[in-house]
C-alpha cells in the first residue's frame, strides 16, 4: 500500500451530542496546522505529552474554547506528530473545526487510518493492530483481557519466535543449493525434525484456542431447551433476574426463540430460550420446534431442562439421544425440585411413600451427571452459573494463556501446519529445493499474521472495518 505521509483529521470520539468531542490530527504537519487556528500558545515551540488551553479561532471568530493536546513524532501512537483537541460535544463545534482543519491543510481520514500509520510506522504489528480494534468492540472482562493481551504482543512474540527458528534453518537449505554440486548437507535433518514437532505443537495448541477465543470475542452461543413445560422460560427469568419471558402453565406458550445476553465471571453467555420440544399440535408450534432444533446445532452449549418430576428415565435418556450434536457441549438440568419435596411430604405415616426419590433414581440409573434446581423459586442458579461457565470455558482461561479470536489467523496458522507437515513427510525422501519452498510457504504464513507480508488488499479489508478516528 502506497503510504502517502499527508495530515489527517477525524473525530477520535463517537458521533452524537455529548459533553467533549475529541479531534485528532496525524501527520508531519499536524501540530503546524493546529497551531494556524489555535489562539493560546505556539504550539509549535511546546514539548511533547503537553496539554494547552486556548481558543479555535477562524479570522476574527471564536469557534470554542479547547484544550490541545500535543504527541511529537516519534512519541505517538502513530509515530508521526499528533494533536487531539478537545472541545466541546457539538456536532455544529466538532463540523465547524474539521473543516477549518481540511481548509488549513488536512484531509479527512479514513477508516482506521490512524492504526494503519501506527503499522505502517513500525508502531505495532498487524496482529496487534486488529488487537486494537477488537479492545474497542470488547463487551465483556474475557474479551477485553484477550484483545488486551494480543494488543500488549503476546501472541506476536510467539509466532515471531517461531519465525526465527524456521529462518534459521530455511537459511541453511538455501546454503545447501548453492552447494548442490557437491551434495554437503549444511540443515541437520533430525534437528530440523526436532524443531518442527515443536512449532506444530504450539500451532496445533493455538488452533485448538480458536473455539474458546471466537467464544469469549463473540459470546457464547447458549441454547435454553427442553419438553413443554420444563420450566425453560422460568429458568431463563431466574438467570437473568427479571421478567424477560413469559411463564405459563399451558404447554407451548413459548412459540419462538428469545434471546439475551448473560454475563458470568466476565464471559457473556448469549441465551436462547426455544419453543419445547414435542410433536407440534399446529403449524406455527411446528416453525417454532423446528427453529428449537436448528438453534441446537449451531449452539456451544445446550442447556437441557427437565421437569424432575414429570419425566421418565426412558424419555430422559431419548431426549439426551436426540439432542446430542457434534461440537455442542450438554449440560442436564432437573428443574422443580420443589415440587418433587411437596410430593415426599405427603407420604403416609407407616414412612412408606408412593413418591420414590426420583433424584436418586436418576442418578443410579446411569444418566450423566446433572444439576438439581428449583427455577420457580431461583434455589442452586448460582450453582447452575458456576456450571454453565465450566461447561464453556472448562479450564482454559486462567489469564496467561495466548487464544486466537482472528479467524485470518487461525486459517494462516492452519497452512503453516500443512506446510509443515508437509517438510516432516519429505524431509527424508524430497530434495533441498522442496524443503526449501515448503519452508517459505510456513513462513510466508506466519508473516501474514503479523503483517511481515502484507498486500494491499489484505490492509485494506482488515482496516476498513475500522471506526473512523481510530
């Protein structure tokens, strides 16, 4: 990408009437053009990381009054020199001064213009870069600790220590070309070996991160199912602590998906409560069990309410049959314990009763492990959260671990694997020429994701979904 070093102006906060609006200018004539419509001091004699107060003025006009900040290249987040004027949140004030801005020599930025210089400049890498941007659209503690932690270089020191170790080995087969006449073998095939089961150790360990990282970045998809009547609704109000649906005794009151977002211990849980699952007594019951089933397929975690004290063990072990999916975490919940406790206490004075512990039936009969609640009257929920954010999140994030939320990445870091599996298959039988040019293609891959090779076409799609201003 051809990197023309103008001075570019955007709004840095969000659009709307608020109390300041925050102007960036970045380029080498920033603080020049600043300091052409800026009432106060020079700006241009004034130190770095120095804040000053004054007034944008346009001929004889006030526009506002500000406080200008000021970034001397190369103590800025893009590198080059930046001013940030902070005036006050009208969208009249904040139009007026941008244009004063293009008139004195600015141009309008474009989509994250200004991390794409910070790349560019050597700032930050690319993998860093998007870092920013998803610290920007993390809504929750996980999400914004991983963007933090790729933003802080986690995930680029790794894959750049990876790098290294691969050059240097791709460095000596290359020496081995130029001497192929005299067939000298300068890469030692066992170490090369030895190198590669370690790279695609932490590649495959990376991969692996991905449906965790995707998870906490998007939040994760959590399906709410079960017969009619199985409390589902009442158990997403419990979780919640509110209202959200609404709760009937009459079987397929809930006719079509609901969905809310829950967050535990920082990982927000994107709940879906279904319509019940039973033969349809009508059309609209039919679209509606239907949707319950397409929910549970795309869903990572299907939390399967029963009524305690309804159901058999054959139609609880059939729904566990049917409902289980490929990569969809279950986790079985008995609802109205309650009820199951106002049946034992009817039970005649001999202390013979015709209500057996069914809990108990349930948990000898081979069923897997569930969790006891009473939904109605919100007993074991924080049991049930706990639950519901192991189930997920297992034990995977402890906050040192590096996961992948990119799936560029994830797809760069799949070819590396290939590329590589493919030098382990050849090292023995394929000469150096092929070793070699499997090497590059790792590599190759490698650079994509920290931007050591870049196209145009890649930084454009990657920063054009950018906020302006950042």
């Amino acid at each position: 990408m051809d990197y023309q070093p103008e001075t570019i102006v955007a709004l840095a906060t969000p659009s709307g009437i608020g109390a300041i609006g925050v102007i960036r200018l970045s380029g080498p004539n920033a603080i020049v053009i600043a300091n052409r419509v800026f009432s106060g001091k020079d700006l241009t004699q004034q130190v770095s990381h120095t804040i000053h107060f004054g007034n944008i003025i346009e001929g004889e006009a006030i526009l506002d009054e500000v406080l200008v900040s000021l970034f001397v290249a190369p103590r800025s987040y893009t590198r080059e020199n930046v001013v940030e004027i902070s005036c006050h949140g009208s969208a009249f004030i904040i139009e007026s001064i941008i244009k004063l801005l293009i008139k004195n020599g600015a141009r309008s930025a474009k989509a994250g213009e200004f991390t794409l210089r910070a790349f560019l400049n050597g700032q930050m890498d690319l993998s860093q870069a998007e870092a920013v941007a998803d610290l920007i659209a993390s809504n929750s503690k996980a999400s914004q600790q991983v963007a933090l932690q790729q933003l802080r270089g986690g995930f680029s020191s790794q894959l750049q220590l990876l790098r290294d170790q691969l050059v240097q080995f791709a460095s000596l087969i290359e020496l081995e070309l130029d001497f192929a006449e005299e067939d000298v073998e300068f890469a030692n095939r066992d170490q090369l070996k030895k190198l590669i089961y370690e790279i695609n150790r932490v590649i495959t360990a990376l991969i692996q991160s991905f449906e965790l990282g995707n998870a906490i970045k998007m939040g994760i998809n959590t399906v709410i199912a079960g017969r009619p009547n199985a409390g589902k609704s009442t158990l997403l109000n419990a979780l919640l602590n509110e209202e959200r649906a609404i709760v009937s005794h009459i079987p397929g009151t809930t006719r079509d998906t609901i969905e809310e977002v829950l967050n535990i211990q920082g990982i927000n849980f994107r709940l879906t409560d279904t319509a019940g699952i039973r033969e349809a007594t009508d059309a609209i019951e039919k679209i509606g069990v239907q949707r319950t089933m397409e929910k549970i397929s795309q869903s990572a975690l299907l939390v399967y309410v029963f009524d305690a004290e309804q159901i058999t063990i054959e139609e609880l072990n059939s729904d566990i049959e049917s409902l289980q999916k490929p990569g969809v975490t279950m986790l079985l919940v008995a609802n109205k314990i309650d009820l199951l406790e106002d049946s034992k206490s009817e039970s005649p004075k001999d202390g013979k009763t015709e209500y057996p512990d069914k809990l108990s039936d349930f948990r000898t009969s081979g069923l897997p492990d569930f969790i006891s609640i009473s939904a109605k009257e919100k007993r074991h929920i924080d049991e049930l959260k706990h639950k519901i954010y192991s189930a997920a999140v297992k034990d995977q994030l402890n906050g040192s671990e590096i996961l992948v939320t990119n799936i560029r990445h994830l797809e760069a870091l799949q070819k590396t694997e290939e590329s590589l599996s493919r030098v382990l298959n050849g090292i023995d039988s394929v000469t150096s020429d092929f070793l070699s040019m499997d090497i590059k293609q790792a590599l190759h891959y490698l650079g994509e994701i920290t931007g050591a090779v870049t196209t145009d076409d890649l930084l454009e799609n990657i920063f054009s979904k950018f906020c302006i201003g950042k």
